[in-house]
C-alpha cells in the first residue's frame, strides 16, 4: 500500500472538519439564509485545497532540494 504524502492526509483531515462542522452546525442555524451557508460551505472547500496546493508544492520543493544536494555530494 502506497503511504500517503503529508499535504494529502493533513488537507484530508480538514476536509472531514470542514464537512462534519457543516454537516452540524449549518442546518442548525436559522439566523442566515440558505445562499450564504451555501457559500461559507464553499469557502471552507476552497481553502481546504488552497491548503492542500500550497503543502503540495512545498514537498514537492524540498524534494527538488534533496535530490540536488544529492546531486552535489556525488559530484564533488
């Protein structure tokens, strides 16, 4: 079985947050119409995958980094 890389669980993990939150809270709250749950719902999914974006290229950034450092010990 393939480990998951450290951006997948963690914005795994806030995606279940954000959707049990909703899943909790929003039918629950009769003070904002329907629309702007709707868009609070979606803001938390947008910056669910801006996490996961974000992580995603830094991982991919230190291991550019390694592998250059490699690179560099095995040349010298």
């Amino acid at each position: 079985m393939k480990k998951l890389r450290k951006s997948s669980w963690i914005a795994i993990a806030f995606f279940i947050y954000v959707t049990a939150t909703a899943a909790y809270l929003l039918p629950r709250n009769t003070v904002t119409s329907d629309t702007e749950k709707y868009l609070t719902l979606a803001g938390g999914y947008v910056i669910v995958l801006a996490l996961w974006l974000v992580l995603r290229k830094k991982e991919k950034l230190q291991e550019q980094r390694r592998r250059e450092a490699t690179n560099n010990n095995l040349n010298k």
